[in-house]
C-alpha cells in the first residue's frame, strides 16, 4: 500500500456571484474582541443582498465582491452585534474584523416551565409556513464533499458549484433539483481498502441536511415524546433575543435518534441555528436501512439561516462522521457541506430534467480532476494556510494511473440498467368453436370459448447510456390458458420530460424489432407424437396452433415518478407485422430447458368447425395497452 500523500484539510468556504463586471477579492479574519479568539461560521455578507460566504474553523474568510462605495459588509454572529464596514474602507488582504459581545440585561433572562416550552416548541412548529418559503426558491452554492482515514489521510474530495431547487417548505417529502454547474476532484489512491467506498446523495445536503425543509423529528410534535427539551441559554444579537434549546432521549422505551441544540428567535420562533449528532439508535436506524458495506459509527449535523426578503433561508450545512468498511475493517471519516452563496426568488423554474443530478449517482465519478484555471470566473472554495500539499504534488498525483476498482465498476454498471414489470391488455380475434389436429397417430381436439380481450404480463429491461435514450429487451406472455401469446423484442428507446415542475412527466418512444408467437394451445399432453411422417419426441409436449410474426412495433407511453427509484407508466404499442407464417408448435410439458419443435401445417390436417382452417383465423388486434412500474436508479 502506497501513501501518496499525508493531508489535513480546512476550507475557507467564499462565494462567488458574476454582477457583469470586475469582481474584487477580500480577506480577513473574525475575532472576540474581548481575548482576540476566532469567530467560526460568522455570517459575511453584502448588505441587503443574499450574496455571502462563512468564516471557517479559524475565523477566516474570502468574499469577491464588485467595489460599491455605498455598500457594506455585514458580519454577524448568535450572541455579537452585527459589524457593519464600508467596502470601500477593506483591505483586499489582513482585515482584521473585531466583535463586540452583546450581553443580555438581567431584565431579558426568560426562565420557561417545561410544559410552556413544549407549548412555545410547537408554536414554532406552526409558524414554519410564515417564516420560510412558501414558494419555490432557487440557492447557488458550494459543495465539497470529503473522505479521509481514520488517520486524517485524504482519500479525495471533490468541489462544485450547485444549482438548487427548492419547493415551497410546506412540501417536506420533496428530494429537490439538483443541477452540477461545475465540479472538480482530487482523489489519493492510498489502498484497496479504504478507496472502494463510494457514497451517492451528497450533493443533496441542501435538502437532507435541511432540518426545517425535512421536518427533523425532533422539531415535530409527533416525537415530542422520545425527547427531553430545555432552555439552556439566552443570547442576543443586535435587536433580536435567541433562545438556545437543548434536547435528548427521553428513555429507553420511546428513544430518539437525534440529541443536540437548537436556536430560536424569540419574536419570529424561526429556527435559525442547530447542531447535533444521532443517538445510538440513530445508528442503528441508519445502518439498518444501509445495505453496503459501509458502517456508520458517528453522524452528526450543523445547519444554520439567514433573514433575507422577509424570509429564513438555508445559509450552511454540514454533515460529518465516522464510519467502517466492513468488507476491509477500515476506518473512515467525511465531511459534507454545502454554502449558500446566493437566493433568487423570482420566476423560478425547476432545473430541466436531462441536468438533474440522479438521486443515487455517484457524484465521485462524475466530477473532473482538479484544475486551478479551470474556475478562474468564479470565486473557489479555497483552502487554508495549512494545507498540506501544493498544485504541483496534486499534479503528480494524477499522473499516476488511477485505477476504478472491480466492485465500484460493477456497481457504476448495474446502475444504468432499469426494469419494467406490468399487465397488458389486447383485443382476441380468434374466434370461439371447435378446433381440431390430425396427428399421424392421435387425434387432437379442443373446445375454445369466445374470448373478447386478453391480460398478460410485460417485462422490459432496459440499459440507459444517459437520461434520454436506452436500449431495450422486452418479453410479453398472456395469462389465458388455451389462447397463447408470446412476444420478444429487441429496441431503443427514447424519453423527454413533459412536465419540467414537480417531479417529472416522462414521455418516452420506444422502437422495436419482435418475434411473436400467437395462437390456440391444446388441453390434451401426448407423448409419442408423430406428424407428417415424422416423429417429433417421446416426451410428453403441449400442442400449439400458431401464427408467427417478424416486425417492427413502436411504443409509446407515459411515466411519472412515485419515489425515487420508482415510476407508474401507461403504455400503447402497435404491431407491424413485416413478415407471418403459420405453425404447429410442440412444446415439451416440464424440463429446465424445454425444447420446442416447429412444424409447417399440412393441408387437411387443422380443422375449424369440421371444415379447414382458415388461418386468418388466428389474429389479433395490434393495438396494446399496458401499465406497470419502472425501477431503476435514472
């Protein structure tokens, strides 16, 4: 096992936003005034816009921004007066931004009962549909997504500025949209071991790490019971009194999955601030519902606002852990985050369906290798002075071969695969009477009721090269037992998105060659068979009148989605018959493979009423219905 490189990351979180002109870089650092301590996560923001960044873990920050004289940066923290500076007065480098405590009077301390805190506990419940969005929001931002050893030894990270759509806060079951603007990676081969991991669904922090989008339980009166809530701070900031609130398991018996703290505003009830970790039970909740070989050991969260247009909105998230590969008994840890650089609000349109981000992609494959140049109009995710590694090492890093692992290919192979399974439902023309084959030996003889329409089922797998066009095996068989239909079909297919709000409305055209096989089977089994001077097997077979069928069949149907591997699609399909023949088929009755014999009818030896066969007879419409579900990962 080859170390490549030996890293401990920390990343100055800035933003970048294009106002159509020279954007200028400033720097500093946040610090308590009163013992020069730094400030993480502050606020650091143009004032009256929703353009911004965060300090990090050591107080520092970045921000570009375009030079307005009558404009301010606002820097603000839970329980510090907001500092207001002139841009005009910064520094492009070294600004040194002090602040001020705000110190609650004695007057404003607020002891609360227990049972009025449960009371001013669901009230914010309630007040979330005035508080934050109740139309859909778009966030721009940054994500960076990060995998170490146990040993902080980097694996990789990945960056990449987001588009997110966001529906109104009154739809909590909602995944979101979201689109990759750009995105770039650096990955450390280290070992075996601990590389073969792959994680999807990071990029969608935004709405999973969101606990008032996605009603975290231990804001729902529902689960009030599991959890044990106090007040166990007062802060203040500017004009707006904060209550800090702290919760955990209640018991053995009713145990919640998350403990931590919370932050309210006083007047509003918004919640504006949290940070928190899952119990054991979390755990094993999370594993449980984990059917890789990853472990999680450790799951804790940050989410924090900001008041912009008279609303709360998503500011930072992060999500960050211990787990275990269970295949290699390795460690691992990781860090999530996403940062809201900018919101817009106006005349939002969901993000088209061939760019959204699949739910279970694995964002790791789809990012490009870093580049510093490659970003040079946006303003990046930069990294701390103590970054361990130069542009010039992570060169040398990639040209090394990097090779996907076995089990990841495989998986990244299964995963553009999906299925179909439905009924199928068409218009019988074979009609009713008495049907009758001559055998050398035997006579065979089948009494067939009228039969208007036929059921079947339909199965259809399909192999997706992207969001848009497939390729396609599908097999239907009827469920009637002496009117037989089997179809097999080989085509590509192609779907566009109809429905661009809300979750897609896929139209999909669907182009196939077939071979079908239609026509009356016969109760009687014999063995033995002899026809047309031949013996056909001593095997007992099933016997078959069928017509045959070469031709090509469009399909066209429609597809909603239900979950987010699932959809509901209605189809219709017509048959174009290129090519027919008429058959008598023997099919062995049991065996694994079973063998069939196609034979050409003589004449005079199938009857229809005590007369020849006509075989246009055996015919049905070629019009199809169908409905069923589709499973797959696109």
């Amino acid at each position: 096992m080859k170390k490549i490189l030996f890293v401990k990351i920390f990343l100055i979180i800035t933003i970048s936003y294009n106002f159509g002109q020279q954007n200028y870089l400033f720097s500093g650092l946040i610090l308590d005034s009163s013992d020069e301590t730094p400030l993480p996560f502050c606020n650091v923001y143009v004032e009256n816009t929703s353009v911004g960044t965060i300090s990090n873990n050591e107080g520092k920050f970045r921000i570009a921004i375009p030079l307005k004289t009558s404009q301010n940066l606002c820097v603000s923290f839970i329980g510090y007066k907001t500092k207001k500076i002139p841009i005009a007065n910064l520094k492009n480098n070294d600004n040194i931004i002090y602040l001020e405590k705000d110190l609650i009077n004695i007057n404003e301390v607020i002891i609360i009962p227990d049972s009025t805190l449960l009371g001013l506990l669901r009230k914010a419940y309630r007040s979330i549909e005035k508080n934050y969005p109740n139309e859909p929001t778009k966030l721009v931002g940054f994500y960076r997504e990060t995998k170490l050893t146990d040993k902080d030894e980097n694996l990789y990270f990945l960056e990449a500025i987001l588009n997110v759509y966001k529906k109104s806060y009154q739809v909590t079951n909602d995944q979101g949209q979201i689109e990759v603007i750009e995105s770039r990676k650096k990955v450390f081969p280290i070992s075996k071991d601990v590389n073969n991991v792959q994680f999807y669904a990071g990029a969608f922090i935004p709405i999973r790490a969101d606990i008032v989008k996605t009603e975290y339980e231990f804001i729902d009166p529902k689960h009030f019971k599991k959890y044990s809530y106090s007040l166990s701070n007062t802060f203040k900031q500017d004009d707006r009194i904060i209550y800090e609130i702290s919760f955990d398991t209640k018991n053995d018996s009713l145990k919640g999955i998350y403990k931590g703290k919370f932050f309210l505003d006083k007047e509003s009830l918004a919640y504006i601030k949290c940070e928190g970790t899952s119990t054991e039970r979390g755990i094993k909740e999370y594993n449980s519902s984990n059917f890789t070989s990853y472990k999680g050991v450790e799951r804790n969260f940050f989410v924090q606002y900001f008041f912009f247009n008279g609303k709360w909105h998503l500011k930072y998230c992060k999500l960050f852990g211990k787990g275990i590969n269970t295949k290699y008994d390795s460690k691992l840890k990781y860090v999530d985050e996403f940062l809201t650089t900018e919101v817009l609000t106006d005349t939002i349109e969901p993000v088209p369906y061939e760019k959204r981000l699949g739910y279970y992609d694995i964002f790791l494959d789809k990012a490009l290798p870093y580049s510093e140049t490659d970003w040079k109009d946006y303003n990046i995710i930069k990294a701390s002075d103590d970054l361990l590694f130069s542009i010039d090492q992570s060169k040398k890093v990639f040209e090394e071969n990097i090779v996907l692992k076995k089990e990841n290919k495989i998986i990244t192979f299964i995963k553009h695969f999906s299925f179909t399974y439905g009924l199928i439902v068409f218009e019988n023309k074979i009609p009713g009477g008495d049907y009758q084959i001559l055998l050398d030996n035997s006579t065979l003889n089948q009494n067939l009721k009228t039969k208007e329409y036929l059921i079947g089922l339909d199965a259809t797998i399909a192999y997706n090269f992207n969001k848009n066009l497939s390729i396609k095996y599908s097999i239907c068989s009827s469920l009637d037992k002496n009117i037989h239909y089997e179809s097999n079909g080989i085509g590509i297919g192609y779907l566009k998105n109809i429905k661009p709000k809300g979750k897609p409305l896929l139209l999909k055209l669907d182009l196939f060659g077939y071979l079908d096989y239609y026509g009356i089977v016969f109760d009687k089994v014999l063995k033995n068979i002899e026809y047309n001077n031949e013996f056909i097997s001593k095997s007992k077979m099933e016997t078959s009148i069928d017509k045959i069928s070469y031709g090509i069949k469009p399909r066209l149907s429609l597809s909603y989605q239900i979950t987010k591997f699932t959809n509901l699609y209605i189809y219709a399909s017509y048959n174009l018959n290129l090519s027919e023949e008429y058959i008598i088929k023997f099919k062995e009755e049991s065996g694994l493979f079973k063998k069939t014999y196609n034979e050409n009818i003589i004449d005079g030896t199938v009857n229809y009423n005590g007369t020849g066969l006509n075989e246009s007879n055996i015919d049905m419409n070629p019009l199809i219905l169908g409905i069923g579900f589709n499973f797959g990962f696109n």
